[in-house]
C-alpha cells in the first residue's frame, strides 16, 4: 500500500515538474514574444500600451459586478453564462499576466543584463589598466625623452620675437638667487607657435574631447583643458630655459588662445611645474583659484614630456573622482594625441 501511495506521489511530483516547465516554457515564449514588441514598437510606446491595458485591467474589474448582476437574470441558458464567465476570466487573467507577471520578468532580465554589461565593462577596465601600468612602468630613456623635448623645441618662437615683459621674466627666472614666492611671476606667452595649422587643428580637437568626457568621469561643472609640453627655449647666449609650453587650450580665449606658459624657476613653481618634477597628479581647490576656475588638476604625461592641466569652475569637481585609471588614461591619451599631431614618432 505504501509503495503505492509513493508512486503515486512520485507520479504527482513529476506531473508537477511537467506541468511546471510546461508553464516555464510557456512565459518565456510570451516574454519573447513581448520583448520582440518592445523592440519594434520602442520602450515608450510599449510603456503606453501598458497604460492602456491597466485601465482595461480597472474596467473589468468594474465590469465584473455588473456582469455578475446581468447574467443572474433567469432568461439567459447556463452555456451562454458559462461562456461569458470564460471570457471574461481569460480576458482579465491576460491582461494581469501581462501587467504583473510578465513586466516583473522584464525587469528582472534587464537588471541581469545590466549586471552581465556592467562586469564585461570591469574586466575590460582592469585590462586597460593593466595596459597602463605596462607603459607607465616602462623605463623611458633619456635620450628618447631628450629627442622628444628637442623636436618640440622646434616649434617655440625665437626669443627675439617675444616682449619685453616676457623676456624680463625669463631673465628672472635664470636667475639662480632669485626665490619666487608667486608662481605667476613665472608665465609668459607664447602664442605664435610654429606649427602647421593642421597640428593645431588636431590638437585642439583632441582637447575638446577631453573636455567634452570631463562631466562624465568628474563632477559637474564647466570644465577647460591644456596641454603643456616640456621645451626647452634658447635665450641669448649659449643660455637655455625649461619652458612648459601651452601648446592648446579648449575652450580658447579670443586674445590668448593658448593662455600662459610657465617657465621653470625656483622657489614656488605653478602646479604644472610641481606635478612634471614630482611625476604625481596634483589636485588644487580653492575659491577664485583663478580668473575663471576654483579648481586644478594637473596631470603629468608618460615620460614627463609634458602635462595636461584640467580646470573647473566647481570647487568640488575633481574630490574623490581622480582616480588611478581616469587618471592614467586622460595622460596615455594626452601624450599618444600630442606626439601623432605634430608628428613625433615614439622611438
């Protein structure tokens, strides 16, 4: 008797098992069928329909009572009764199916989706992290960083061309006694760079991007970019200077479009200086920092041959949003774009 019940149970547990798949198989037939609708027809007319299908969901519900009421009238046949109730049942156990069991499936394959694209996204990270740490630990030798600082010396303006107030500062700056204690006692500009207008057309491209991705890795706010490259300028003599040249700037100034350079001296250097002779990002926040800016990120590039300067008009923009990989990325892109546009091979 007993081996009777259990086989019984058994064949009533498979029969549920059948008859759950059987379900199973069913809702991801309608699941599909709804997505493929969905992807026609758009998300937002989707969502309409849903809307619509809810107010016939209410309706029926409403409907339900004063079916019941008309169908108790005695002159109409039990098989018309039984008819009606079936419809209606199917009718609305369709449209609930749709609202509630179906939506809540959607939503949950989305988030599954979301969360698949979301840990291919961070291994793909990690890669290219991985890549950046390849060339950062790469040694970068001296020669090559010296040839490299040679051929972008070529495209400083002469110092006879420059104006007596930027020839004083460079003479300070030469001056070895001399301790500055203001970093803008140091800049000059070099506006009329000897480079093809094509260079500086992809130069300043290539900073409009950066700029352009800026509220999406950083805080918002309006954001500028430079790129300083590291030249070397000879002065009268046999006398050479370090100068970090602002070689483009987005968005430009109609008056200076490529604002200040700074030329290396001692005593307190701009945060450009400090962040190429320390080889460490350099973050500065503070209220009026600047004339258009309240805060500074400066960003040395691989093989300091240069850094790139990112500004902001919100003091918060750049707190706990320097990260290592932003970081390394803006400098591997600012050095790769900097050298194809004035055609600088790497080795």
């Amino acid at each position: 008797m007993s081996d009777k019940v259990q086989e019984i149970l058994s064949g009533a547990s498979q029969s549920d098992d059948v008859s759950h798949e059987f379900d199973s198989s069913v809702l991801q037939r309608y699941q599909s069928l709804l997505l493929d609708v969905r992807q026609e027809i758009g998300g937002e007319r989707f969502g309409q329909i849903q809307a619509g299908l809810k107010v016939i969901e209410i309706s029926l519900l409403a409907v339900g009572a004063l079916l019941g009421f008309a169908l108790s009238f005695k002159f109409i046949d039990t098989s018309t009764k039984v008819l009606v109730w079936v419809f209606y049942l199917t009718l609305l156990f369709f449209v609930g199916l749709t609202l509630r069991l179906v939506p809540s499936e959607l939503r949950l394959l989305n988030e599954k989706v979301t969360r698949i694209r979301l840990v291919n996204l961070c291994e793909r990270l990690a890669g290219q992290l991985a890549l950046f740490d390849l060339i950062y630990d790469e040694e970068f030798k001296n020669e090559d960083e010296e040839r490299i600082i040679d051929s972008l010396s070529k495209n400083l303006p002469p110092y006879d061309s420059l104006s007596e107030e930027d020839k004083s500062t460079i003479k300070n700056c030469l001056d070895d006694d001399r301790i500055f204690e203001d970093s803008r006692e140091t800049n000059i500009a070099l506006d009329d760079l000897e480079i093809s207008n094509e260079s500086a057309e992809r130069l300043n491209r290539a900073t409009k991007e950066i700029v352009d991705l800026c509220p999406y890795i950083f805080t918002g706010g309006n954001f500028t970019a430079k790129l300083y490259l590291r030249t070397k300028m000879e002065v009268c003599g046999d006398e050479n200077i370090e100068v970090l040249t602002s070689f483009t700037k987005y968005p430009a100034a109609s008056d200076r479009p490529r604002g200040s350079s700074w030329v290396k001296a001692r005593g307190n250097p701009s945060i450009v200086w400090q962040a190429l002779e320390d080889s460490q990002p350099k973050h500065v926040q503070e209220k009026n920092l600047g004339e258009y800016y309240d805060s500074v990120l400066a960003i040395p590039l691989p093989g300091r041959i240069g850094v790139l300067a990112i500004t902001s008009d919100r003091i918060d923009a750049f707190v706990d949003k320097d990260d290592e990989i932003s970081v390394r990325a803006l400098a591997v892109a600012s050095r790769a774009n900097a050298l194809q546009a004035l055609e600088i091979s790497e080795s």
